[in-house]
C-alpha cells in the first residue's frame, strides 16, 4: 500500500495538543502501540493507514520523530501563531499571584499544561527593539496555547528546570564564603588555579523517575585550601593550619543552602529537598589540600516531560 505522508523535522512544525495526546500514553510498555501513535499523532495520519504500513517504514519514521524530540531545547523569547506576535513573560517576578497560581497549579499537568502556557506566552502590544511589552493575563485565552509550537511550549518547560540548578548556584553564588560555582565532573576543574577557592562543586549523581516528580541525587562540596603556618604553635586542637576554620566555614555555606532547599525561595521554586541532607567532612584532599564538608541530598521537581 502506497502512502504519501509528511514527517515533520523541526519540534516547531508539532503542536502542543499533538504534545497533549501522545503524552496521554505514559504508562503504555508496547512499543509498537507507541510507535503507532507516535505516527498517528504526529504525521496526521488515521491509524488504519498506519497500520498498513511496512514494519521497516514504521521503525525508519520514529526514529526520525525520536531524533527530533532528542535535542536541546533552548528558551524561545518570541513566536508568531495565527498572524499574532507572543513573547514569553519578560519578568517572572512581575507575575501577579493569581498567574502564579495558575503557572504552580498547571506547569506538571500534562493534560492542563496549555493552561501554565497561557501565563507565560502572551499576545505582544508594544515592542521597541528586543523589548517588548506583553498583554495582560487572559484565562480565556488557553485554549489557543494549544496550538502554540512544540518547541516553544519544550523550550520554556526546559527553562524550568535550568532555573532550578542556575537558583542553587546562584544561592552559592550570594555567600560571601563562596567565590566559585562549578558542576561536571570535579577533575576537569583546574583545582591549582588559587583565585577560585572557596569553591562550591555539584555533581548529579543519579535521576530517579517517578509519575509525577524527578528526585535528583546531588552532592555539593564545598572546600577551600588549608594554609599551613610556618611558626611553631602550642594550640594543640588547632595545630599550625586553618583547617578547622575552613571546616567550619564551609559547613556553615552548606547549611544555609539546605536550610534555603527546605523552607527559602528554591522551595517556593518547586525545587523541594526531599527527607534529610548528609553532609561528610572532608580533609587533603586532591593536589593541595583542600578541606571542606560534602552535602548529599535528594531534590525533587515536577516530572513534565512525557514519553517522548
């Protein structure tokens, strides 16, 4: 059977009512009644033409479809729909606390996401530049975000979660007794540059899946280099070294960011410490001698990315 369809390259060709519909499929383990809809869906096909395909046409389209989903997702500032012009909200703090609401509330809820949408795309009125001043918050209007591009709706849902790991730096970032943030992997840091001690490290070490939430197991070290002193001392608890006072310093940058994860502007960010944090002391370590504490902890966020 001959058929003529088209597959779409580029997430902005898909919709986020077509987003919508096949996440309405998580929680199906037949991969080829995913792969059925996943056409069905996306190339706007009825599935009892998909059903007459060939098996190797049907393997070749999705992993065209999966390579699409497979990219990074950047934030879209600006997109036109239907001859109208949207910018995503210029400022996140101006939201009033009823959009706020409406964002909290419907950001996780796949099936009401155009809702979340609706509060952070919004018709632009006045524009100078790339400044630009969108209308006033309409929920009559979220209908229409359904038929917002793809990857717009991914690109803002993505910013989130960026959010969320730049706010933990950026808390680092506000202590005085930090003066750098780094991720990745701890050897790639050239730990002999000096100027960048104190140093705060994060290391993802694992991501849980759950249906409504992702719980990420991080691992914040913060140390410093321990100066040693020439000069003879008789403190015994002391010795002729600040390690205690770099001890005690960066156990204190650590517990203040947990006390912010449980009860400060990251929670109210739904970046939720979940249960406890560990914190290990930790003493000559690597090339020169740092010391510090390590914080290992679960944070959990909205799972809104669906089978895709």
């Amino acid at each position: 059977m001959k058929v003529n369809l088209t597959i779409p390259t580029s997430l902005n060709e898909l919709s986020l009512s077509q987003y919508q519909e096949f996440a309405k499929l998580e929680g199906q383990q037949q991969t080829t009644a995913i792969q059925l809809k996943m056409i069905e869906i996306f190339c706007n096909v009825p599935e009892v033409v998909v059903r007459n395909m060939k098996a190797t046409d049907i393997s070749e389209i999705c992993e065209i479809l999966n390579n699409m989903f497979d990219t990074e997702h950047q934030l879209i500032n600006r997109f036109s729909y239907n001859g109208v012009e949207y910018g995503f909200i210029p400022d996140l703090d101006d939201m009033s606390f009823g959009e706020y609401m409406d964002l909290d509330t419907f950001i996780g809820d796949n099936e009401n996401i155009h809702r979340a949408i609706n509060v952070l795309y919004r018709p632009i009125k006045l524009k100078k530049g790339d400044r630009y001043i969108i209308e006033d918050y309409d929920t009559n209007t979220s209908e229409d975000a359904k038929n917002f591009p793809l990857d717009a709706v991914l690109g803002a849902i993505v910013f989130f979660y960026t959010l969320g790991k730049e706010t933990i730096k950026t808390q680092l970032l506000s202590d005085v007794n930090v003066n750098t943030v780094t991720t990745g992997d701890i050897f790639d840091i050239d730990l002999s540059k000096q100027s960048i001690f104190p140093l705060s490290h994060i290391v993802i070490n694992s991501v849980t899946t759950q249906e409504q939430v992702l719980s990420f197991n991080i691992t914040v070290m913060a140390m410093d280099i321990v100066d040693e002193s020439k000069e003879k001392t008789e403190d015994i608890f002391r010795g002729n070294n600040n390690e205690q006072d770099v001890l005690n310093t960066q156990l204190a940058v650590l517990n203040k960011l947990v006390m912010v994860l449980r009860r400060g502007t990251l929670y109210s960010d739904k970046f939720q410490l979940e249960g406890d944090a560990t914190l290990e002391p930790f003493y000559e370590r690597f090339d020169n001698r740092l010391a510090g504490f390590a914080a290992t902890m679960d944070i959990v966020i909205h799972n809104d990315i669906s089978i895709c």
